[in-house]
C-alpha cells in the first residue's frame, strides 16, 4: 500500500492532473510544478509550497516508485512525471478519480463526475459509481464511502492514500489590514467667562469705626457749646 503525505499528495495529484487535461504542457518543469501545487483554482485547501518542499516530495515520490525525472539534452530543465496509474495498476476513469480526490479532498459521487470531466469523460453516473466501486473494493482498498454528516445531503468519497493534512501548508487567509486608529484628544473645556464685578468697598475695622464715633461726638459737643 503507498503512504503519501499532504504534499505528496499535492505533487503527485498536481502531476496527474496537468498530463490529463495538458499533455501538450507535460512532463513539468519544476516551475511549472509549483505554481500547479499552489493553485487557487480546482484545489483545497488552497496551499503555498516552497520549492524546497516540492523537492522533498519528489524525492520521496521517486522513492516509492510513483514519480520520475525526465532528462533530456535537448531541454534546459529537468522536468517530472508521475506513475501513478503504473504503481496502482489504474485505468485513465479510476486515475482521474483519484486525481480529484488528492487535490480537492472528500467529493460526492456526482462531484467527482463533473470535476472529472476534462480528464476522462464518464459516460453517465453509474460509470462513475463503478469504477468508485473498483477502487474501494481493492485490497487495500483505494477510496472509501464516509458516513454522510450532518448537514450533508450524500456521503462523500475519499481517497485512501494517506492523511489529508494540509495545515502546515495552508495559504494564510486575506485580510484587511488593520486601520491604525489614533486616539482623538479630548479638547479641554474653555471656561465660559465671567461677568465683570464692580469693586467693593473695603470692610471698616472696627478701630476706624471707634474714631469716627469720637470724631462725632467731639463735633456734636462742640456745638452744643457754641448754642447751636
């Protein structure tokens, strides 16, 4: 039985996928290998390989038998096949099938049918349901029938080629960046203004007032003498 990892699964899948839909554009280039495993479209979850990790996949690929190099003197890069249907002894249907599934996870029977249209044309359901059958039914079995979940109107197939993991290859999801926000100052309150005052007439001690009462009564004496 082959074990792939999440990204042998990407590379061979990716592989697969460009021999049937572009054998004008196949073997790949390692270029071309890269921007086929990170695709936007026709793929989840939707990844961002290394180089790097391309390599490591491939060598490990070649390892099992399930991928190749292609050398030529006339090309200026090495490029890359695989041999999927070699190692698995599959038909172009069941290849295509399995090709969906390594590339965009769980499917319904009636997904696989039209994402596999470009590569092997089904001719109807039932066909589509018989080669599914064929791959179950190997020993090992090559997909399986999960249990329908909730919320799901049909079960879904899934491949049985290792672990659909990709979490340490998923492209981060976009986002807005964050607006920087600067904290509006709180204006300080201008105080209302006050009313003019008119000055007061300072308080008389209380010693003032004792010699204006002297001066008085001083005063008052005086005309009393004087008969007035």
């Amino acid at each position: 039985m082959i074990e792939l990892s999440p990204a042998q699964q990407r590379v061979v899948g990716a592989l697969a996928e460009k021999e049937l839909t572009t054998p004008d554009n196949y073997p790949l280039s390692m270029n071309a290998l890269v921007a086929a495993c990170n695709q936007t479209t026709n793929r989840d979850p939707v990844v961002t390989f290394t180089q790097e990790t391309i390599e490591n996949a491939l060598a490990n690929l070649k390892s099992n038998g399930v991928a190749r190099v292609v050398y030529s003197k006339g090309m200026r890069v090495d490029k890359y096949r695989h041999v999927l249907h070699d190692a698995l002894s599959l038909e172009e249907g069941e290849l295509a099938l399995l090709t969906v599934l390594l590339l965009r996870g769980p499917q319904t029977g009636a997904e696989l049918r039209a994402r596999t249209e470009r590569m092997h044309p089904f001719t109807d359901q039932e066909a589509v349901d018989a080669a599914l059958a064929r791959l179950a039914g190997r020993d090992p079995a090559l997909v399986a029938l999960l249990a329908r979940q909730p919320g799901q109107k049909e079960p879904r197939w899934v491949h049985r080629l290792g672990p659909a993991s990709y979490r340490d290859f998923a492209a981060p999801a976009a986002s807005a960046p964050a607006m920087a926000q600067t904290p509006t100052p709180t204006p300080t309150p201008t105080p209302a203004p006050t009313e003019p005052t008119e000055p007061t007439e300072p308080m008389a001690s209380p010693d003032r007032v004792s010699a204006l009462e002297a001066r008085i009564a001083a005063l008052e004496e005086r005309l009393d003498i004087a008969g007035l």
